[in-house]
C-alpha cells in the first residue's frame, strides 16, 4: 500500500518503490510466477474493456466486451458496444464478422505474416507467456501480491508506436 505519492509499499517478500521496480531479477521471478500459475490453464474468459485513442476524435473510443482462449490455437473476442464486432482464430484462420456489413470475413493467417505476429502478441499476453515478451518490452514490477506488471514497448518492437502500455 503507498501510503503517500513517491512513497515505498510494503508486501511480504519485498519492498518495491511507488513507481515499481525495474530490476531485471524482480521481473523475471515475477514472470516466472505467473507462467507457473498459468500453466495449467486450458480455457479463459473475461471481460474486456479496450480505449483506443485515434486522432480522428477528440476523446477515446471505449469499447466493451469479452474475450476467450482455449489453448493452444483458438482465441476469440466479442464487442458489444459502442458497436458489435466478432473475431474467432482458430489455428491459422481468422474469422471476423461486424454489424454494419452484417458478414462474416475469412483471412488465412498462413498467408498474411503480420496478422500472424499479431496473433502471436495476443496468444502470449492472454496465456500469461510473458517470458518471450521481455524481449520486446520494457517490465516494471508494480506489486508483488498480488503480481502487476506493466510492459512498455520498445523502439524496435512490433507494437512500438501502436501500443502504449500493457498491465497485467
């Protein structure tokens, strides 16, 4: 708990600085819990709440919705409002259907490679496979019970420009 701005919190194992911890070693035992915790997950559903900024509106779109996974290969997400989107891959098929076409669109993900690194980001973020993302990203340890991290990407990474931060 930080008690006061600039402020250290306290947990069991540790004390980490308001800000968090950049600390190399602290992240990877961190990670490290949460890919043994998440191991045995075979399914996942949860709701989703995405705010896309885009320059073309003054305030941030908020999108409302859920996700899946079914390991190893199916993912799938639902938006409800402000508008109604699907998207279901299973292996290397992308399924996406939207409410103003009223159609559902095929794309092979084994012939679109960016699609498929994507995917890749995805699959990772929602199985808790964040080892392979510490490449590609900048990890501050938040808390360590419960665990919450936040990855920034860096220059040269797929989501440089794209996405700003991921907290988990």
């Amino acid at each position: 708990l930080a008690l006061l701005p600039g402020a250290a919190h306290a947990d069991e194992a540790t004390m980490i600085p308001a800000g968090g911890s950049t600390d190399p070693a602290a992240v990877r035992r961190a990670v490290s819990r949460i890919e043994q915790q998440s191991a045995d997950i075979r399914t996942l559903s949860a709701s989703l709440v995405q705010e896309k900024h885009l320059a073309l509106f003054d305030k941030p779109l908020v999108l409302h919705g859920q996700l899946y996974l079914q390991k190893p290969d199916r993912f799938a997400f639902r938006i409800d409002t402000p508008l109604r989107y699907t998207m279901v891959i299973a292996g290397e098929q992308l399924r996406q259907w939207d409410e103003d076409s009223a159609k559902v669109q095929t794309i092979s993900l084994a012939d679109n490679p960016g699609f498929k690194l994507v995917l890749r980001q995805m699959r990772g973020w929602l199985s808790g496979s964040y080892s392979s993302m510490l490449g590609e990203y900048d990890a501050t340890l938040l808390r360590e019970e419960p665990i919450e991290l936040e990855f920034v990407p860096r220059e040269n990474a797929l989501a440089y420009g794209t996405v700003e931060r991921v907290r988990v």
